[in-house]
C-alpha cells in the first residue's frame, strides 16, 4: 500500500490525466465484479494456499505493471491484474481463516478474529500511506510503487510455508452449482437481504466518497507529505472502526442513525474541516462493513458463507459501477466538495431506508434477487 496514498499525484504528474483515477476505479471494480464468485469456487476447487500464491504473484505483477506506466492504458491493465488478486484473496483468506478456527473449535471467533485481521491491515496501509509521501518527496512518485514489492515478495514466500487445515475439503461439484446454492440460503433467511444492503452501501460508499477522497483532500491544497499523513489517519481511523464494530452490533439501528448524522454534518462543512468529518466517516464507513459482513455470516450456513459473501460482493461491485461513473460526471461539472454533497445525501437516503424491515419488501426482494441471480448464471453457463 506504499503507492496507494499518492496515487492520484501519480495521475495528474506522471499519467497527465485527473480523472484518470475514475477509470482505474471502474477497470479494477468491473474485474472484481467479473471474477470474485469464480475466484472464491476457484479457491474450493484448488485450495486455498494455491489460490493466495496465485494472488501473490498477480499483485507482484500489478506492482510492476502500475509503477511502469506511462499512459492510463498501460496503467488500467495493472488495476486489472490487481482486480484480480483480490478477486483470489478475498474468497480465499475467510475460507482459510474459518478452516483453521474450525480445526481448533473457534468457529465463534470468526467475526472478532475477521475484524481484528482487517483492522491489521488497515494499521499496516496506514504505516504505508504515511510513508508513501516522503518517500515520493525525496525520490519520484515511480518509487512508492516499486518499494511495494518488498512487502508482496515477503507475503509470497510466507504464503509458501503455511499449512492447509486438515479439515479443508475442495468442492467436486461444477462452480456454477456451488455458487447457486446461494439462492435458496437467501430464500430460506430473507434477513440477509437487509444485511446486504448495507454492506453494498459501505462498499458503493468506499468507491465513492473513499476513493476519491484524495481529491477532496488535495482540493484544500495539501501537500504531498501531508496527503501520505492524512490518508494515514483514515487508514487507522477505519481500522478503529472495524475493532469497536463488535461493540456496535447490539444497536444497529442507533449506529445507523449516528451514521446519518455523521453524513449530514459532512454536507453543510464547506472548510478544511471536513477532512475531520471524513475521518469519521471513514470509520463509521469500515464498522458498518464489518457488522453488515458478521450478520450475513451468522444468518448463513457455514458450506456456503464465502459464496454468499462473493455474491453480494459481486451485487455491491455491479452496482457501483454506475454510481462511479455518476459521481465522476458531476464531480467533472460542479467540483468534489458539491459531488460530495449528493453522494453523501444519496447515502443518507439509502441507509435511513434499512432501518425498516417490513415482510413484504423482504419478500419483494427476495424474489427480485432470486430472479436476478437466475438470470445471471443461465448467461454465463450458456457462454461457458
């Protein structure tokens, strides 16, 4: 993550292009949206530590091919080696993790232990983001990519000594019967909806407000070094919201609402100021992803927890595709702080709607996404 902090300075000096950070958003979130069922019934069928050495390599690979680049082309083609790293990662490493509480009888851990993992990783982006600024200071903005490698190489060769739960067992049937199993699970606890669609919102919330967050940030005229700072803060502050996450799940519908008004205070701040709120923002943004994630975890059973989640993903990932092209098109014509304003408005609306659960629109959507899903795999089973 040492390249992540400059990445939209890298955009405007090397590739010579601003909004190229749009792009790259919709080329790694559209390789998401294509491979992340596959790449988890992938990690079923291979194993689970073939498929995160898979991963490794490709991320080695999108280093390279990122830090390299001279044109957006040439750059979007890393953002779609990187999509498919994480496409590998994600299924994989909750698969792993649940492997190896189950091995130990921990299974009830999971969300704790899921929590505390990503919030490590946030603590080591934040190291990363603050570094990251210096570093493209004293050398060139070529370097922080390139230093990445260091830390992708030492994940390699750990992914290479670790072991496989014995318990693991690798899926025998065909990825798209594996993968529709997730229909019926859904029909069965139509709760999952409504916890799907919050995580969709903090996902559609992340490649929104979060991913161009550095343009609002370098809108009030910061410096490299304190962009690297600044988005260092964000990366800890979302790691202390994926820990206290647990303590929020009791309440979810206060959390909610603090949220709302943490949205709604984001609006009327026309300062620097702001780059506070979105800190907040941010950690809000990071518990409701985990609380949203647990809950879906606890309402489905355990042979088909990381399809589901895949599947939602893969819902959470089509639709912002749109939104990110929405929200760069007004940001092209009014400026990130009024973009900012609709989004977070959009978000408010969205969220507020989840604090009701009434049967029918459960039911409503249970049918709607039954007939979504069914369609979706007829297409690609018939161009397979």
């Amino acid at each position: 993550m040492f390249w992540y902090g400059i990445e939209q300075l890298f955009l405007n000096h090397i590739i010579g292009n601003p909004s190229g950070r749009a792009y790259a958003i919709i080329a790694f979130t559209a390789t998401v949206l294509v491979l992340d069922i596959p790449g988890g019934v992938f990690a079923d069928k291979i194993g689970r530590k073939m498929a995160l050495i898979y991963a490794s390599c490709l991320q080695i690979g999108g280093l390279i091919v990122l830090g390299l680049s001279g044109t957006l082309l040439f750059y979007l083609l890393g953002c779609v080696l990187y999509g498919i790293y994480i496409s590998l990662l994600n299924g994989a490493s909750q698969a792993l993790l649940y492997d190896h509480l189950a091995e130990t009888g921990q299974t009830k851990q999971y969300a704790r232990q899921q929590g505390r993992i990503y919030a490590l990783f946030l603590v080591g982006a934040a190291i990363a983001n603050l570094a990251s600024g210096f570093i493209a200071h004293h050398y060139n903005l070529r370097a922080p990519y390139l230093v990445s490698l260091v830390p992708a190489v030492i994940a390699l060769v750990t992914l290479i000594g670790i072991h496989e739960s014995p318990i693991e067992k690798k899926a025998a049937n065909a990825w798209y019967k594996h993968a529709g199993t997730v229909i019926s699970e859904i029909r069965r606890h139509p709760q999952i909806l409504l916890y799907s669609v919050r995580f969709m919102a903090a996902a559609i919330l992340l490649f929104t407000l979060g991913e161009f967050g550095q343009i609002y940030i370098l809108s009030f005229g910061v410096t490299t070094i304190a962009l690297g700072v600044i988005w260092a803060l964000a990366a800890l502050t979302g790691a202390a919201g994926r820990i206290l996450a647990h303590r929020m799940q009791s309440f979810p519908r206060t959390f909610i609402t603090l949220y709302c008004l943490v949205l709604g205070g984001f609006m009327v701040i026309q300062s620097w100021y702001g780059i506070g709120v979105f800190l907040v923002f941010y950690a809000f943004n990071e518990a409701l992803s985990n609380i949203a994630e647990t809950e879906i975890q606890h309402a489905t059973s355990s042979h088909v927890r990381a399809t589901t989640l895949s599947v939602v993903g893969f819902v959470g990932n089509l639709m912002a595709l749109p939104t990110i092209a929405l929200f760069n098109r007004v940001y092209a014509q009014t400026g990130i702080v009024n973009t900012y304003r609709v989004g977070a408005l959009i978000a408010i609306i969205a969220l507020a709607l989840t604090l009701y659960k009434p049967l029918r629109l459960h039911k409503e959507l249970s049918r709607l996404t039954h007939r979504f899903v069914m369609s979706t795999w007829s297409l690609w089973r018939s161009r397979l």
